[in-house]
C-alpha cells in the first residue's frame, strides 16, 4: 500500500497531504508529408538490385489526394490528353493509366507482349508506382516475392529529362509540391481550429489549495472525454469554499486576429498552377480582380498547344517509330496538321 507523505504545519500540531504537481498535455503532434518528396541522390541497391529513386513515388502518389488544386491538375492534364485519342495498341484504360502515371512520377514504360515467334502482337503499360531499373537495363516491377523481370528490348521506357540523373524521369511540378503542402496544411489547421472550439489549445490553471486529488482526477477525465466530435460539453467544477480564479483556461494561441489562413490559400493554389503551368481559368479559379480570368476557350487552345501536344506526340513517337510495333498496334490521335493550327 502506498504511504502519502505528509508536511507539516506552521505550528507543528497538524498534519495535512501534501498536494502534488500535476501537468496534462491534450493531444499529440499530427505527421505531415514531408518524407520522400525531397531530392535525393539517385544510387545502385545491391541487396534489392535496382536503382533507388530520385523521390519517393508513395509521396507523390498520396499528394494527389492531399490538395485539391494539385490532384485536379493532375486529373485535367490527363483528361486533355485522353480527350484525342482514337484507338490503337492500348485501350483506354490502358493509355489513361500511363498517362496519369507519366504526369504524376515523370517516367511510364509500355513492355511488349509476344507470341511464341517472339512477335509483338500487344502492348500494356508497367505500373509506374513499382517500376524500377537495373544495371543491366533491365526493368523490376516490385511486388511480395521475388520481381517480374522485363528485358530491355521489351520495354519502351518514356521519362521527363532530369539533368541530375539520367535513370528515371522527374515530373514538371516538383517546384510546387511544398506549396501544396502548405495549402493542405492550412485546411487541416483550420478545421482542427473549429473543431477544438475555435482556439489553439490551452493551459487549464488550477491554484486553489481546496482541490482534492479526486476532483483534479475527475477534471482530467471529463477534459479526455470532451475531445473529438461533440467536444462542445460543460464541466462543473464545485470547490466549497474555493478561491475566485482557483481554475482559470489560459489559450495558447488565437487566429481570429490576424488571420493569415485566406492569404495562404490563395498565394500557396497560385504556386501550383505556375508548377503546372496550368491556367487559372481552366483550374476552377474564381476571379480576384475586375479583370477577371481571361477567355477561358483561348487558354485552353494555348495549353493545348504547349503542354497536352507535346505529351501526345512523346507517346505516338516512342511506339509508332518502334521497328517491333505493328501498324496495327500504333496510337492514334486526332491532332492538327501544325502545332500552330491547335484547336
């Protein structure tokens, strides 16, 4: 059984418990996804037999779903370059999957299928999440146990230029991924915000010298079961004979001052369209100004010109202009005579 110390005092005849010092944190520090989305040197893993990549492809896939703007680019950039397509060596799924592999990881590789004369007679897309390469120039598609293995003349590997290595491809918005960080990081702190009752957090004061241990207990345990939805809920606290300020809630912090949260928004959502290159007006933008956003019609024809162009004909020169690949098997779209004629 455990003893209480006891004090004693002022005129030594009595002895009372002596209190102790309690302090309660509420909540824990929430992970943000900042591991895996910077650059790393690109390496040779003996033990798994493949390069290491340049960023780690799990952040770049979880970030789609992390910011809005971001997410919807994505989806939009690779609708526009869907919407030409006509048939060919690769359904729709198939090319939709590549395409939004290839925007989103930098890189994509189509393998050839062969009959048993060795004939190319389809194609199909490698998932880029787990595509990896090796020494040998061979491809490694991870999964649990042991890789598929493709050989090199079996794979026709497309990737964005990154002038640090030239292994894997780096997509075009690296520059922006911090800003849809930021941009997602505020939302959460503004619903956390609201959601703890619009305040920061606090210190729950407690001074009077009145307090049982029981009741601090009992304080403690209704403040934990206050939290998360319905957190809204009202503590009596009855001290007999208490002091005024015996429990005072001290915030820690409050943003209804200043509040930065709509700046934030706004110049971290720019950031990422300039990383894109994606025009306001297409991204769902509303208009800050009397001028507004511009013809929408306009910008889509330029975007089409300079960003959704290039990425259809990267795919009809990589697998039309292959010796191995029947005319039959080639991608098809319905693109302009002249780059100048885009429409």
């Amino acid at each position: 059984m455990t003893k209480k110390k006891y004090t004693r005092t002022r005129d030594n005849r009595k002895a009372t418990p002596a209190k102790k010092m309690s302090v309660l944190r509420f909540g824990k520090p929430e992970p943000i996804l900042t591991t895996g989305t910077d650059y790393a040197d690109v390496w040779y893993d003996s033990e798994a037999n493949h390069y290491t990549l340049p960023i780690d492809r799990l952040a770049l896939a979880q970030l789609i779903n992390l910011n809005g703007q971001h997410g919807g680019i994505i989806h939009a950039r690779k609708n526009m370059v869907m919407a030409d397509y006509t048939g060919g060596g690769l359904t729709r799924d198939e090319l939709e999957a590549a395409t939004f592999d290839f925007i989103t990881f930098g890189d994509v590789g189509f393998v050839k299928i062969r009959n048993g004369w060795g004939d190319v007679v389809a194609l199909e897309p490698l998932p880029g999440l787990y595509t990896r390469r090796r020494k040998s120039g061979e491809f490694a598609v991870l999964q649990q146990g042991e890789p598929i293995i493709y050989a090199p003349e079996d794979v026709i590997f497309l990737r964005m230029y990154d002038p640090q290595q030239h292994i894997y491809g780096l997509p075009d918005y690296i520059g922006g991924i911090h800003s849809a960080l930021l941009n997602s990081e505020a939302v959460i702190f503004r619903r956390r915000y609201y959601h703890n009752g619009a305040h920061t957090g606090g210190i729950l004061y407690t001074s009077d010298p009145s307090m049982t241990d029981e009741l601090e207990e009992e304080i403690e345990r209704q403040l934990r079961d206050s939290k998360g939805i319905g957190n809204f809920s009202t503590i009596l606290v009855n001290i007999p004979n208490g002091q005024k300020d015996g429990v005072q809630f001290i915030q820690m912090g409050d943003i209804s001052a200043k509040d930065e949260f709509a700046s934030v928004k706004n110049i971290s959502a720019q950031d990422v369209l300039n990383a894109h290159r994606f025009p306001a007006g297409l991204a769902g933008q509303i208009a800050q100004n009397a001028a507004g956003l511009g013809d929408p019609e306009k910008a889509e024809r330029i975007y089409k010109k300079n960003e959704v162009l290039p990425v259809q004909r990267r795919f009809m020169d990589a697998i039309n202009n292959d010796p191995e690949i029947p005319p039959n098997l080639h991608l098809n779209f319905t693109l302009p005579q002249q780059t100048g004629d885009a429409a």
